[in-house]
C-alpha cells in the first residue's frame, strides 16, 4: 500500500487478509503489504475512502479520515471479536438481571432474554412496563451501551470519563450517544420495538462491531490529547 503524509500512527500487522475501518466494514487485501506501525493522518488517494468495499493490491493507495484508527486483521482476528462480544453480552446479561434491576420481572424470569432475544411488536414487554414509558425505554437502551463502555474501560484503561446520553422515544427512534469530551464514539438510534436480536450470537457480533467503533474513536481521541500536549510543550 502506498501512502503518504505522517501524523497519527495506525496500528497494523504482517500478512493480513483485512483492512477493517472505524466502521468495521473490511476491506480484503489480495497482496497485504502492512508491516509493523504504518504512520499516516492521510492515504495517498481521495477517491477511495475508508469503510468502502474495494480490492487492494500492494499498489493500492488509500484513502482515510483524520483520527480514525484503521486495523489491519486476519481471519483469525475477525473470529477473535466474538469474544469481545460475548464479554459485553454477559456484562448486560448480568446487569440486567441483578437483583435490583429496574426490570423487575417475573420470579425466575431471565429479564435479558425477554428484552433482548424475543421478537417484539411494542417498546417494552406489557408486564415490564413501570409508570414511565420514557424512562423504561431508556433502561432498555442504557445498559447495553454502559456494557460496551464497562469493555472499553477494561480493555483500555480509565483514562478520562466516557458518558452515555439516552435520548428515549416511545413514538419513534430512541438516540443513544456515547462521547468523550472531546469526540464521540457511537451514535446509534433504533425504534424501541426493533431493539432485540435473533439470537446470541447475532447480538454478541453487533455488540463486537459497536466496541470496534468506539475504541477506534477512543483510541484516536487519546492521541490527539497527547499530539495538543507534545505540541504545546514545545511552544
């Protein structure tokens, strides 16, 4: 891959079948030339823009935004998300059934599966529903972005506060945001009776690509913290 330009350092590695974006979309590589740390904040070429399908040779230019971290994976690194969602699927299993909950449920009932895995036609569960509609929509929402947070945290480090705003709506959409101070992370909206997966597995791979966006924009927005601090050092 050509490219040009120097600023952020992208993280990649030797041999490896994918270039996979911000937005988790792959990008398959048929000659990989990757190696090590490839430093760029531009590609060579505009007129492919990251997150596009296209094959790429060694020849290739690409293009990127500023700030997104673009990883280099392998098969093998593609079947390694499914952990990554599995471990936030159970953060939200456990949350959202502890004991004190804001879904009650029905004795022995497993509230996550009845929220998550059914298939639905209103926002919540008629024997789930509280006095505020708005609010159990919102607490529908919140505890699987807070389980993405929990993994990032985790995984990342506490290094300045991630906040997750609820925007709950019982007629349309409900948006979720998830930022930094600086930028955010995940904007996601969905209506609430669509809100639920066919299954496990279908939920712990979107919960994989939703972390993969939001460490990419963690991860960019750390470097430019420490780029502003470099830079104003040197003044």
């Amino acid at each position: 891959m050509r490219v040009s330009g120097s600023g952020k350092y992208w993280k990649a590695s030797i041999g490896a079948d994918y270039l996979v974006t911000g937005d988790r979309r792959p990008l398959r590589l048929e000659s990989p030339q990757a190696t090590g740390i490839v430093p760029s904040a531009h590609f060579a070429d505009p007129t492919l823009s990251i997150g596009k399908q296209a094959v790429l040779t060694r020849e290739s230019p690409v293009a990127a935004t500023v700030g997104v971290i673009v990883e280099v994976m392998t098969e093998r690194g593609r079947e390694e998300q499914l952990p990554v969602g599995r471990s936030i699927f159970d953060r939200i299993r456990n949350e959202t059934n502890a004991e004190f909950a804001h879904f009650a449920g029905e004795e022995g009932e497993d509230v996550f599966a009845t929220l998550y895995l059914r298939e639905r036609d209103v926002c919540v569960p008629e024997h789930l529903l509280g006095d505020d509609v708005l609010m159990d929509v919102r607490a529908l929402f919140y505890p699987v972005f807070d389980g993405i947070r929990e993994e990032l945290q985790e995984r990342h480090g506490r290094e300045g506060f991630i906040w997750i705003a609820v925007d709950p709506s019982y007629e349309d959409s409900t948006f979720t945001v998830m930022c930094t101070d600086e930028r955010v992370l995940l904007l996601y909206w969905s209506k609430a009776w669509n809100f639920y997966w066919q299954s496990e597995e279908e939920m712990a791979e979107e919960l994989a690509g939703l972390y993969e966006t939001a460490a990419a924009g963690l991860l960019a927005a750390r470097a430019e913290r420490k780029d502003d601090a470099g830079a104003g050092e040197g003044l």
